[in-house]
C-alpha cells in the first residue's frame, strides 16, 4: 500500500484555500500563477517544484493595492508599501492584516511556519538609511608592513 502525503498538491491546496474563504484567481501577470486574497492582503502562488510544499510564492505577501501586490519595503524608520506605480507609508492595520493573511495561507497550504515570522510581519527589502551607500566598493587600505623598500 502506497502511504498518503500530509502535503495537498497544488489544485487541492487552492480548493482547500477557497473552502476557507481566501479569494482565489487566475494572475495575469505569471504564467501559471494564482492571485490568493483575503482581509486585503494578497500573494501570487504557483505550483511548488519540491515535492514537500504543494505552492511557492511568485510574489510575497503584501497588500492588494489596484489589482497589484504592494511590496513592503523597511526603511528602519518605517515600513513602505511599493508598486510599480506608488509607494506609501503602511499603517498598522495594513500590517496586521499582512501577518494574519500570511499565517493562514501557510496553515491552510500545509507550508512551513518559521518563528521569526510568526512574531511579525517581515517586509520584502530591508533600505536603511544609514547604510545607503555602504555597497559601494572601496579601496584597499594602505599597508605599510607590505612596503617593497625594505631596510
């Protein structure tokens, strides 16, 4: 006897999606790709190459802002919602309403839940102020002790 996956495959993880009320749609923008909605957040998901996860994410969670998944962008003093065509500052209930959205799409796709991200949300890109710049490459310090004269 073959033994049953705890793991849907992806057409059963979007029909368990829709019996617990997550809006689900075909996304233009990927081939393959699902728009997965509910309490304004959203994320695009397709079919998951590793056997153990029935989805992947194509886009991350954010907020559904004009038919567009909005990424959260940290900038250490706050956090930002970016689309292709704006960015504007999150509130808390957008926050709030990202983290819950993200918590139940992993427990209903049987996805793993890590404990960092079970604390808060997490954005998509960390820019910090302060360290803009810092990816620059610089020159070397001199090292006087590697000095060719010799003595």
């Amino acid at each position: 006897m073959t033994k049953k996956s705890r793991n849907p495959n992806f057409v059963q993880a979007l029909e368990s999606l829709r019996a617990h009320s997550f809006d689900v749609t075909p996304y233009a923008g990927i081939s393959g790709g699902m728009l997965v909605a509910k309490y304004g957040a959203a994320a695009v998901l397709v079919a998951a190459q590793a056997k153990d996860a029935p989805a992947a994410f194509a886009e991350r969670p954010g907020t559904l802002l004009s038919g567009e998944v909005a990424r959260l962008v940290d900038r250490g003093y706050q956090k930002f919602l970016k689309t292709s065509h704006f960015e504007l500052p999150a509130t808390a209930s957008q926050l709030e309403a990202i983290h819950q959205f993200t918590e139940e799409l992993k427990q209903v796709t049987g996805a793993i839940s890590l404990y960092n991200e079970s604390l808060g949300t997490t954005s998509n890109l960390y820019q910090y102020d302060r360290l803009k710049g810092r990816e620059a490459v610089h020159p070397t310090p001199a090292q006087p002790w590697n000095q060719a004269g010799g003595h």
